[in-house]
C-alpha cells in the first residue's frame, strides 16, 4: 500500500524546506570557517614559529660575530653555541627560559652557571615548535657528546643518562660536585605534562682551578675549529 500524503498541519511548507536549507548550509560554512582556522593555527605553531625562530637564529649569529661572546649573561642575547652531532643540532642559545627567549633557540636557565666556572650548566629547548631543537632529545644515549662555546672558551660534554621526569622535578638544576651540563624539554611530543632530561659531564674544556682534557690532541683540534 502507497503512503497518503501528509497531514497539511505536519507537511513542511516550501518556506519552511528553504529555511532548513540555509540553517545547513550556514552550518557547513561555520564548520568549514572553524576547520580552517585550526588548521591554520596548527600550521603556523608547526612551520610558522620555525621562520620567526629561524630569523632570530640568523640575528644571533650575526650578533655573535660582530660584537663576539658577551662577557656576562644578557636576557634573549646569545650566551653562545650549542652543538649536539646526533641530532645534526647546531644553534647560538640565549640567556633566559621565558617564553620570548625560548622561541629564539635553545635557553640557559638563568639560576644556573654558565660553562667554566663549574656547577652544574642548564638549558631548556622547544621539542615541538619554533624549529623544535629538542625534537629528538630522547634519542641521546650515553658517550654522546655535546658541545658549548661561549667568551670562557670550547667546552665538550658527554651524555651520562637521558630520563622521563614529572614536571616538576626542579632538582634537575641544582648545582653539581662535579661540571655538568642538563638539557631538557617538554614530553611527550605536544603536551607538558613530562619532561626529558638529559645529564653530561664535563670531559674537555675550564674547570674551577684547572683544564679537563687539556692532552686530548681530537679536542684541542675540535676547539681551534670553532663551532660548526
């Protein structure tokens, strides 16, 4: 059996069917607007950060030749160059872990000394953004080494332990018997509920009182190459 047709009082009118038709299709375009604006965010905290990072980065190293090493820490100035050959990274780091200073590169934590004068040196970097220096920062494994120039010469460090961390575990960069270097960033990749931390120690550069690996003939050649 056919269906009759509808009840006029329940019928849509071709007014009414019309007017449905606009509510969907404005709908869609707020939907489409949204979609595109997120992508858009997405877009530029993932490739847009690393130009403006990207042009700091250029600034700082034409600052570093010009003028040289500054002869004490200067909030988002380059303190020097930060160098790590298993993640090919090799960027100027600046003084300061605001968030102003860490969309320019790598960052000294400001509490903690920097190489030369012993202790234990500090330095926070984007795992995600802003060139994302620090992406693969979970790949060091112990022996790797790390490198920093700054006005108090070439130092060389080597990787001890690379561990996940709540992110509050600020023990990280207390001050240390021994000169160390601690690197660390946000995890997992997009969140900052962790962090990585890496550990070095000190194997080549001046320490309070003395040289480490002043005999290190791959070394001394390493430090008269500069950074690379």
């Amino acid at each position: 059996m056919r269906p009759g047709p509808l009840h006029p009082a329940i019928a849509p009118t071709r007014v009414e069917r019309r007017r449905r038709r606009r509510v969907l299709r404005g709908t869609a375009v707020v939907m489409v607007g949204f979609g595109l604006a997120l992508l858009g965010s997405v877009g530029y905290e993932l490739w847009g950060t690393g130009l403006s990072t990207a042009r700091a980065q250029s600034h700082l190293r034409a600052e570093l030749t010009r003028l040289g090493f500054p002869d004490r820490p200067i909030p988002r100035h380059a303190d020097g160059y930060l160098r790590i050959p298993r993640l090919a990274l090799a960027m100027a780091f600046v003084e300061g872990i605001e968030p102003e200073a860490l969309a320019e590169g790598p960052a000294h934590y400001p509490n903690t000394p920097l190489p030369g004068v012993g202790g234990n040196v500090a330095i926070a970097g984007h795992r995600t953004t802003h060139l994302a220096p620090f992406w693969a920062l979970n790949t060091l494994q112990a022996g790797d080494e790390i490198s920093l120039q700054t006005r108090s010469g070439f130092f060389v460090y080597q990787v001890q332990w690379m561990r996940i961390l709540g992110p509050n575990e600020w023990w990280v960069t207390d001050q240390t018997v021994t000169p160390s270097l601690t690197l660390t960033t946000c995890n997992p990749r997009f969140s900052s509920t962790g962090r990585i931390v890496v550990r070095a120690v000190e194997i080549y550069g001046r320490v309070p009182g003395g040289f480490v690996g002043a005999d290190d003939p791959v070394m001394q050649w390493r430090r008269g190459g500069g950074p690379e």
